[in-house]
C-alpha cells in the first residue's frame, strides 16, 4: 500500500468542526485513502458507500432522527461517493448543525453535481482536498530516488495512476479498462448528456492537439457541431477530472496573447490510451509534448499537497514567443522551460524578461525535474 500525501494533511485536520471533502478521478486510491484513514484512528466509525442502493437511499432527504440513529455512537463517518446522494448537502450540513462532534469526511469521484451540492449548504465548514494519480513525491517514498529517476520513461507512457504502479508489466491492459469502464462514468450518469459518442471523439481530438493552442471554432468545425457544444464539454470533462486548461498570460502587453488556452491531461497514460499509442519515448514525435504534459501536471500536484495557492499560465506573444509554463504566486512569477533534452542550450526570450523583470526563471528536464517536484 502506497503511502498518500494527503493522509497525513486530513490526519491533522480532523476534529476541527469542518466537513472534509475528498475529490479526484475515478481510481486514484481514495477509497484505499479513507481505509488508511481508518487504521489510524481509535475512534468509532462509521463507513457508507453510496454505491449501496440502501445506504443512497438511506441519506436521501433524511431528517436528523433518523441520521441520529444511522450514526449512533460512531464519532467519525465517512461517506463514500457522495455524489450519487441527491441533496447530499442538506444531509451534511443536518449532521454538521445538530450532531457537531462527529467528523465527517465525504468523497466523491466528480465535481460535477458534488460542488453545488455541498458549497452553499456548507459555506465556512468545509477543508476540501483533492487527490490526484500518484505524486513523484509519493512515488520517491514508495520506489526510492533512484527507481524514480530510472522509470522516467514509463511514468511518461503509463502515468501513475496507482494501478498503474502496482502492476508492472500490465500498464495496458489497467489503462484500457480504466479508460473503457470508469472514465467517462460520471459524465455518463450526468443529466442532460445527449451525445456520449461526441465526447470520446472530443477526447482523442484534445489528446492529439496535448499542449497545443486549442481554438473552440477549430474543434466545433472537426467534430461537426458548434463552440458552445465544445466549450461545454471542455467543461464536463474538466470537472470529471479529466483534463484542466491553461490560459494565456498577459499584463496587457500589446503583442502578448490574452485569450488563449491549452489544454493537458492529469495523466500521460490516459492521454496515451485513448489515442491507444504505448510506444516507447524514442520513437514518439509527440515525446516533448509528453514531457511537458507530464512536468505540468506533476507541478500541480505538487502545489496541491504543499498549500501552495498560485495561479497558472502559458505566455506567448503574436510573434510566436513562447514560455512553457508560468506561475504566478503573491505577485511572484516563475516561468519555467521545459526541455526533454538537458543538453539544449535555452534563452528566455528578452520581451518577457524585459517586461517581467522580477520574475524567476528556470529550465526543467530529466536530470533535475524531481528538484521541482520533492521536498530534500
């Protein structure tokens, strides 16, 4: 069992009169996270999976009689796939009101209908956490630094989605049921969803374009439907925690880009499996855009379980200057470079350095990524 990040941040948050909400992909360890949880703990508690039909019906419209009853003496209840509750929110905020010494700590798979279920009702009262695929942090303390260094390659191919890591030699075929079976689930059972063929299409079309300029009117013209369509399910995949978008940096500089965006996946092995390309890095032309991708999405992670608040950006101006990757915390930037190749000589262009003169520069490849991406 791999050790998480996140357990020893909920372990030090409990007990403080806030419900803590655990969110992430499908996959990602969160029901292995709460089992963790409950080992370390001397308290009563209580477990409820609302994929149990009795236990979804039970915490459906429920009065505090009855909830009193269903948690009894148990002093910590943790509640599995929230999501699938219909006003799940009211039900929390009834136990976070009446019975205020129990801890209660929610999961859930998608932030599609959870967020708006719980955020009104819970305003103030609430710690909420996400857990993500494996962290390199993580995956230093479970393989060690220098198995970390050598797999460079298969986290770039197979991420780290923890089966993933757990099944050496079997990365394919984890990642072709987890794309087929539980990816698309939650977006599936969401209302109002009239054409789940469009966005396997939309899929492979954002994976193709990885850590390109992505244009709404390029996409709508390719998938045969119109901007608004696209935009929306950007939208639906992104809340599913599929994909997250990067937008375009700009002090109102005139030649700097302000509406563009980039789109990247949380994890390179669901990007590879859904264009169903494993090849091997050396023989890949898409290996740089991979690398980026993969740096990326590990430097938000790493942000997340450090508590670091920055916002995150692309710079690039009308004449095709370019910085990889920019973030901007407390006034502060950092741009980095991202380069598969330590040994490529890279200059940062003079117009950003020039107008962002304060800010941080560093360039980032497999020799010394992990420097950004674990603590000494």
């Amino acid at each position: 069992m791999i050790k998480r990040d996140l357990e020893q941040i909920i372990s030090s948050q409990l007990f403080k009169r806030k419900v803590i909400i655990l969110l992430g992909p499908r996959q990602v360890g969160k029901t292995t996270l709460l089992q963790m949880l409950k080992e370390k703990t001397d308290k009563e508690l209580l477990y409820l999976n609302c994929y149990d039909n009795d236990i979804k019906k039970l915490l459906t419209d429920v009065n505090i009689h009855t909830l009193q009853r269903i948690i009894g003496k148990h002093e910590v209840v943790l509640i599995d796939e929230a999501q699938r509750v219909m006003n799940i929110g009211m039900t929390l905020k009834l136990i976070a009101d009446q019975i205020p010494h129990i801890q209660l700590i929610i999961t859930g798979s998608s932030s599609l209908d959870l967020a708006n279920m719980v955020h009104e009702p819970l305003t103030g009262r609430k710690f909420e956490y996400m857990l993500f695929p494996l962290s390199m942090g993580e995956i230093v303390n479970h393989m060690g630094y220098l198995e970390t260094k050598r797999s460079l390659n298969d986290f770039l191919i197979f991420g780290t989605y923890p089966d993933v890591i757990n099944n050496k030699g079997k990365e394919r075929e984890v990642l072709n049921n987890l794309t087929s079976s539980y990816l698309f689930k939650d977006i599936f059972m969401y209302q109002d969803i009239r054409k789940p063929g469009f966005i396997e299409q939309l899929l492979e079309a954002l994976a193709l374009q990885l850590a390109s300029e992505v244009s709404y009117n390029e996409l709508a013209q390719l998938l045969r439907t119109d901007p608004h369509t696209v935009q929306r399910y950007i939208s639906l995949l992104e809340k599913a925690f599929v994909i997250f978008r990067l937008r375009s940096y700009s002090r109102n500089a005139r030649n700097e880009l302000k509406k563009s965006r980039k789109i990247y996946f949380y994890d390179n092995g669901i990007r590879n499996a859904i264009i169903s390309n494993f090849s091997p890095v050396n023989t890949r032309n898409d290996a740089g855009l991979l690398w980026e991708n993969f740096f990326i999405a590990e430097r938000l992670k790493y942000l997340h379980y450090h508590k670091i608040f920055s916002e995150r950006y692309f710079w690039r101006t009308t004449q095709q200057q370019e910085i990889d990757y920019l973030e901007e915390s407390d006034g502060v930037l950092h741009a980095f470079e991202i380069k598969l190749n330590p040994g490529k000589n890279v200059k940062f262009p003079v117009t950003f350095t020039k107008n962002y003169a304060g800010a941080k520069c560093s360039v980032v490849h497999p020799e010394n990524y992990l420097d950004f991406l674990i603590d000494d």
